[in-house]
C-alpha cells in the first residue's frame, strides 16, 4: 500500500486499518477525502496519518439487480427461523460478548470472536458500516452464584493481584487476535471501569420490580418477572429444578431458585468491592450485566 493508492481511492468508500499506539490496530470507514482523511456516516472527519495504515480495502458497490449476492441470513434463536439481517440507512450495530480475562483464552473462546469478525467482514463487504462492541470481564465471572470469583481465585492461586492478571491476559488476548488476522472491534470496555453505569441499570430494575434485595443483603433479578424469560433457551420456569449446587450451598437470600445474583454482598472478601446503594458489594454475574448496560449505551439505537 502507498501513498498513491490512497490517492487513487479518494471519493471512494473505504475501510482503513490504522496502527493504534499501543500496538494494536482500529478500522474506521467512511468516504476518503484525501490521502489523510475520511468522513464516516455521521459526519465526522477523521484524520490520519498515511504512515499509520496497515491495509485499507475499497468498498465495492453492488448494482442493486445484484443484491440478492450480497445479502447475509442468520438464524434467529428466538423465532427459530432464518432471517435476513437488515442495516438501518447502511448502519449496523453488533455487541458479543469478550472474554473474562483471568487466563488464556482457547480455541472454544476464540471461535466466538472469529465468527463476529466474519460476520462484521460480510456486512461490510456489502458496503454497510459496523460497529462491533466486546466487553472485557476483568471481575464478576462466577460459575455461577456459588462460585468465587474467577478472577480472584486466579489470584489466589498465583498470588498475583487480579488486575495485574486481567491486564496481562487482556494482553495476551489481544495478541491472539491478531496472529489470527481477527479484526479490533470499535471498543472493548471493561467490567471494573464501567460499575456506575451497571448499578444504575440493576437499581432500574429494582424499581420496576424486576430484581430485589434479598435476605441475605445480596441482590438478584426476579426471573419470574420477565414474561418471555426462558423465551430464547427453550426453558420454561414452571419446569425448571432446582440444581445440586442449590440444594447444598445456602442461597437463602433468592426468592426463587431460577433467579440469580446481580450484586452481592461482601462478606468477607477485601478485593475487588465497591460501594453502592446497597452496601459494600461486588457484581455477582458481571458480564450478564454488563453486556446488557454496554449493549444499551455505546450500541447505536
């Protein structure tokens, strides 16, 4: 790639991969407008650095008597049908779910984010822009409401502060991603910078009774609440039992064995707490809530 290729697709729609300075890479699309900047679908104008593209594609453009091959079908869970996905005037959003940083991630893990890339690549190629969100779990992931805390049992086990451990296999993950040719999705927020905004969204909940504080100081979402809870597994509440690990831990606090912890109490853990209304506490399934606050806030509506 040079300089004069960039040159000769001004005016052109584009796909630019730059050189981000902590030695990843970002895309940005749009219409070039000089060898050094692009203005992208909301106006805005980007500039670069010629010296900083690592690869730059131009968009084709297909003739509409064509659109029939340029067109991507997913299978909707909810529906149980086939359907085609729709871009809103050339613009899709794509929040999936990252990886819970407390160790290397493996090929299961990273099939997630090669199919979201692949996916993000198809709708791009039909010259429709993508924004694609995945969050970083860097505390909150427990097997389940019973669990410690992935990252702190990590911790215990190496003696290393958790999140010099997230920091490292955020690294490393990010370093996968490009020895596999995976593209940087547009952000990747954190679990731990963003419990503002997932308090606000659990203390939402709260007051429109889909989650409450239960005896044992912890709070938990009512899966009796939500009407189509179940809708997308297949599973009905009335039929679900509860499991082993319920009958044999204390698990009091739950109004129903199907709901699960959305902000639980401390007790004696001293790493990884914070304070909110509820008390010192920490997030009990961080990446549920947080996909969901991250899926509301920086997905376009």
């Amino acid at each position: 790639m040079t300089v004069e290729d960039l040159k000769a697709a001004i005016g052109k729609r584009a796909t630019v991969r730059l050189h981000d300075t902590d030695g990843g890479f970002r895309d940005i699309v749009g219409v070039l407008q000089s060898e050094t900047s692009l203005i992208n679908r909301r106006g805005e104008l980007i500039e670069f650095k010629a010296s900083d593209v690592a690869i730059f594609r131009v968009i084709p453009v297909f003739n509409r008597r064509d659109s029939k091959t340029g067109e991507l079908s997913i299978y909707d869970t909810l529906t149980r049908e086939v359907k085609q996905v729709q871009s809103r005037d050339g613009f899709i959003s794509i929040y999936c779910c990252g990886p819970t940083v407390y160790r290397d991630a493996h090929v299961g893990n990273l099939r997630t984010f090669l199919l979201s890339d692949l996916i993000a690549r198809t709708l791009r190629m039909q010259g429709i822009e993508v924004q694609l969100i995945q969050n970083i779990t860097d505390v909150g992931h427990m097997a389940d409401d019973f669990e410690e805390d992935k990252m702190l049992a990590e911790s215990e086990k190496t003696k290393v502060d958790p999140f010099v451990i997230a920091r490292e296999f955020e690294s490393r993950f990010h370093r996968d991603l490009a020895l596999l040719n995976i593209r940087s999705a547009d952000a990747y927020p954190r679990a731990s910078e963003n419990m503002r905004s997932m308090q606000s969204a659990i203390a939402k909940l709260i007051e429109t009774g889909s989650a409450y504080v239960g005896s044992d100081g912890s709070v938990y979402f009512d899966a009796t609440s939500f009407e189509s809870y179940g809708a997308i597994s297949g599973n009905r509440l009335e039929a679900l039992k509860p499991g082993h690990r319920y009958e044999y831990k204390d698990e009091g606090g739950k109004k129903f064995h199907a709901d699960w912890a959305l902000w639980k109490l401390a007790g004696g853990r001293t790493q990884m707490i914070w304070d909110s209304p509820w008390g010192v506490r920490f997030p009990g399934l961080a990446y549920r809530v947080q996909c969901d606050v991250n899926r509301l806030s920086r997905c376009s509506s």
